[in-house]
C-alpha cells in the first residue's frame, strides 16, 4: 500500500513538472502554440484512458490509476487552458 502512494506521488510529480516545463516553453516562444495545445490534449487523452481502465478494473497502476487519471487530465487541461489563453509567441527564425 505504501509502495502504491509512493509510486502515485511520484509520478504526480513527474506529470506535473512535465506540464509545467511545457508550458513555461510556451511562453518563452520556443514551442508554438499549436503543439502546446496538442500537447494538452494527448495528456487528457491519455490521462481518460488510465482513469477508464482503472475504473473498468485492468489497470497497470493498480488502485492509484483513477486519480492519477484524473490528476492527469486536471494538469493537462489547465496547461491547455494557459497556452490558450496566453498571448501569441513570437515567430522562432
């Protein structure tokens, strides 16, 4: 049990720091906000598909793969919704 929330706690971590280094890339102009935005949707994609299979029973993470799920795709959402939101970044040469 301790060994599953540590795992989990672990990889909230690593989707976390993923997202927000993205995101920060973004902002500094260096990723165009297209691949941003297509970033965020693959992590909610991908963060439904982990939640689904936990809920349906056959998941790889064990009883931490709904709210990693989920955790994946509220941090992914929210990194869509800053790159949105955030100004245009200027053109790289």
């Amino acid at each position: 049990m301790l060994t599953s929330i540590l795992i989990g706690a672990a990889a909230l971590v690593a989707v976390c720091l993923s997202f927000s280094l993205f995101l920060f890339a973004h902002l500094t102009g260096r990723v165009r906000r297209a691949t941003a935005l297509r970033v965020a949707v693959f992590g909610v994609v991908l963060g439904a598909s982990v939640a689904g299979s936990g809920v349906i029973g056959n998941a790889a993470f064990g009883p931490m793969a709904v709210p990693f799920g989920v955790f994946l795709m509220l941090a992914a959402s929210i990194s869509g919704l800053l790159a949105y939101q955030a100004r245009k970044s200027p053109e790289r040469r």
